[in-house]
C-alpha cells in the first residue's frame, strides 16, 4: 500500500477525501464517500460498491486539481460493512500521507471524531453553469464509546443539517464510506442513518471489530490492503485521574512497605477518624518510627468510600519539599478526582485559590457519592520553602475544610508550626497524636546506620559524596 516515499500523517488530508461515483446494471447511479489511506488503497463502505459494475474514485471534485481513477479491485465485507478499493497512482504525483489505524476499547467515553464526505444536503446549484453539484461536508462530533453496543457500530453525534429536503430519503445520503477519525486515526466508516435516531447521530462500522471477527486468511487480505500492524492501538485515552493517580500511587508505593506489620490499632484509628466529625488529625513521632511508612500503607489502602489525595514532603529529592511541589500535586490530583484537565491551573496566579476551589468540588462531588475526601500531608518538618521565602505547607492548608473533607497531617515533634500559619488554624489547637516506634522500622534504622558506617570509614570519594549531600540539605541535582 505504501512505498518509501510515503509519510504518516497526522490527521485528515483535504485532497485524500474520496468521492465515490457508483454504476449500477440497468439502474441508476449511487454515490458514496471514502478516503485514500495509502498510495493504492481506497477505504469506504460495502454497501456504497455493492452490485457496481464500476466504480470511480473522484478526488478534489470540481476542483482544478480534480482527477479521477478507475477502481481496479475491490475487497469487501459486507457483515461489518466495509470496503477497500484499489487504484492505480498517477504518474508523477507527490507522496501519499499514510493512514494511521485505532481500536475503541469498551471503557465509558466521549470521543471527539470527525468525517468529511458528500451527504445529500449538500446538493448545490451552480447558478453560473447551470449544474447541480454535490458539496463536502465535514462532520465534527462526538462518539459516545458505549452507544451502539448491540448493533456493534460507533453512534457519531453531529450537528443535525439545517434542512431536510426529502423526508423519503435521509440527508446524509453519499456520506457513507466517510472514515471516521479520533484524534489522528482512523477507526471506521460512516455506515448508518437511523432516522428514529434523530438528525444529529450517525453509525459507523468499527474497523476494530471488523478485522477482529474476520476469517484469518480474509483478516490477511484487510491487514495487507490496510499496511495494519498485529494490534492496533487504542485511542480511547486513560482518563486524567488515572494518569496523575497512577503517577502518585507510583511515588508514595515507593515508600510504602511492602507490608506493614503490627499496626492495626492505629489503622483502626485512622479509619475511625476519617469516618468521625473532626476536621484535622495531627499525628507526631521522631525519626525512624514508622510514621511514613504508616502514612502510605494507609493513603495507597484507604477504607472503603473514602477519596484520598497527598503529598509526601520529602527533603531528600529536590523539589519535592516546598509549598510550590505540594500545591502543583494537590491541584494535579483534584483535578483528576474531578476529570477536569490540570492544564493551566498550574500557572494560574491564585494557585493557592486555585486549590481550595477544586477541594470544594471534590467535596461536593464526594458527598453527592455518599463519600469522604481525606487530605494526606506527610512531612511537615521536611518543608524547606520557608527558608527560601515561600509559604509554609501548613499555610497552604484550609482553615475551614468543607464538611466532607478530612485533613491529616504528619511530622516529627520539631521545629514547631511556621509563624505564617494564622492564629485561626485548627493546627493551633489539635493536640497531636504521639505515634510509638514500630519495632520493624527500628530495624531498618540499625540497618541504615550500619551502611552509613561503612560509607564513613571507606574512600575518600564516598566520604565527599556523603559530606555534600549532607551540606545540601537533601537531594543533589545532575
């Protein structure tokens, strides 16, 4: 289908939209749409060629670049209702754009998609010349991905035409074959109009489908005419919430242990809390007690409807232990709660606003749901923008979280509350929960101990290396 001097594309190429001129036995002529999606190869709909005793291929209709090529084979299958016819290329002509493929994975999902065909509204007169011509129309809707299941077609929801000039055919007639496009692949046809599904909905044959349920020797032949690789790619994308909930999860796994072991009175108490009436806990022990680890197990296992988003203040990996890292995580993972996108709220000025606004939403929406949103800040001590004139993270915190909305926070016993944290702040007056030391993380404290031993008294270029990470005051950058 392709040769060297082809090239991928990245979406719908303007003189590869095909208009398709049927001949029919001792009937009249049928016209449909289709696209050229390499150098020989023409997609459209079976039903637009079935019976043609010819078929030409009109490219750049009425257009001074207009040409025309004979069809000279055409595959078809009529149970998914698609077609590829082949052509021959002009002599000369510049490289043909490569079309790309998608599959549509069964997961709930509004789909931008676009068309561009001859329905018979477009029907035009050409007051000049005298003739009636038939327009293109570029169709820009939406699918819905679980639409349409049963009959095994993708339901395109398109601004309806503004008239209907023939109640006894449909006015999308001659838009069939058009292929449809998510994003820059091409997933089906134009197939259907379903007259009680309104003017504004169409139904595409799903490629997907289609080669899926071939015999192999017939899914050869589509794969061959197509250039399709072994598994097409899926263009529905991964919700938002599941890219940033998937990239935080990663982090705070990083911490977590792998179990947590003789912890289940205080996990019982963090549940208790996240189901009770106050608004902030406050939990405190010294270094190597557990309280990390503690705090992930629980964030990455939370109870049963209960949301939970966090940021885990870690001086040791640079930027991840001031206000600006803790605001850009909060906002990225409410946003996600909230499938809004995080683009722009980044770099907006009230960041701060910015966060407290989506924390009210997501409250909103986890009460509608009957559930709880707890807030995990992990850390506190660890915070190194006050040195660097930033507010503290505990500033950052609402000081009248909404109903739904639980705050829990975590740091060793010193220094105390920054002096930007206003008299006002539940963190003034919650009296905070003493966690005792876990036996296995004294463990891994004599462990730790015993390796920085052995670093003191090895090379002199593994005694530097600890003397600057240790100057800095955490992580150091390449």
């Amino acid at each position: 289908m392709s040769d060297g001097s082809a090239r991928a594309h990245r979406g719908v190429v303007a003189g590869q939209v095909a208009e398709i001129i049927v001949s029919l036995d001792g009937e009249a002529g049928r016209r449909g749409s289709g696209y050229r999606v390499g150098t020989s190869a023409v997609l459209t709909a079976a039903h637009v060629v079935d019976g043609a005793t010819s078929v030409r291929v009109r490219f750049d209709a009425d257009r001074p670049g207009e040409w025309v090529a004979v069809a000279l084979s055409c595959w078809t299958d009529p149970r998914s209702d698609l077609a590829v016819l082949t052509i021959a290329p002009r002599e000369g002509e510049p490289s043909v754009a490569v079309a790309r493929f998608g599959r549509i994975s069964a997961r709930a999902a509004v789909l931008a998609a676009r068309a561009v065909g001859f329905p018979r509204f477009k029907l035009k007169t050409d007051d000049g010349a005298r003739t009636v011509y038939r327009d293109s129309h570029q169709a820009d809707g939406s699918v819905a991905v679980l639409s349409n299941r049963r009959e095994g077609t993708l339901e395109i929801t398109v601004p309806p035409p503004e008239r209907d000039p023939d109640p006894a055919a449909s006015p999308w007639e001659g838009i069939s074959g058009a292929a449809v496009w998510v994003s820059d692949r091409i997933v089906g046809v134009i197939a259907k109009h379903h007259r009680s599904d309104g003017l504004g909905r169409l139904a595409a044959a799903r490629l997907d489908l289609a080669n899926d349920a071939l015999a192999p020797d017939r899914r050869a032949e589509l794969r061959t005419l197509l250039s399709l690789p072994e598994g097409l790619p899926d263009v529905v994308p991964p919700a938002t919430g599941e890219w940033v909930t998937s990239a935080y999860q990663a982090q705070v796994r990083d911490i977590a242990p792998d179990q947590l072991l003789d912890r289940e009175k205080e996990l019982a108490e963090l549940v208790g809390f996240c189901a009770g009436d106050q608004p902030y806990a406050w939990w405190q022990a010294g270094p190597w007690a557990g309280k990390s680890a503690l705090m992930a197990w629980f964030v990455l296992h939370p109870p049963a409807g209960v949301d939970v988003v966090s940021f885990f203040v870690t001086a040791r990996l640079v930027g991840q232990s001031d206000s600006d890292a803790c605001i850009d995580a909060l906002i990225e993972q409410l946003a996600a709660l909230l499938g809004e996108s995080p683009i722009g709220l980044l770099t907006v000025g009230a960041r701060r606003g910015t966060m407290l606004r989506l924390l009210d939403n997501a409250a909103s929406r986890s009460r509608e749901a009957g559930r709880r949103l707890l807030l995990v800040i992990d850390g506190l001590d660890e915070d190194s923008g006050t040195a660097a004139g930033r507010p503290s993270i505990a500033a950052l915190l609402p000081r009248r979280p909404p109903a739904e909305v639980r705050v829990l926070v975590a740091s060793r016993p010193h220094p105390p509350i920054p002096d930007d944290v206003t008299a006002d702040h539940p963190l003034r007056t919650v009296n905070p929960r003493q966690l005792t030391v876990s036996e296995h993380a004294q463990n891994v404290q004599n462990q730790a101990k015993f390796e920085l031993d052995q670093l003191l008294v090895g090379a002199p270029l593994q005694r530097d290396l600890l003397g600057f990470i240790t100057a800095a005051g955490g992580g150091l950058t390449p």
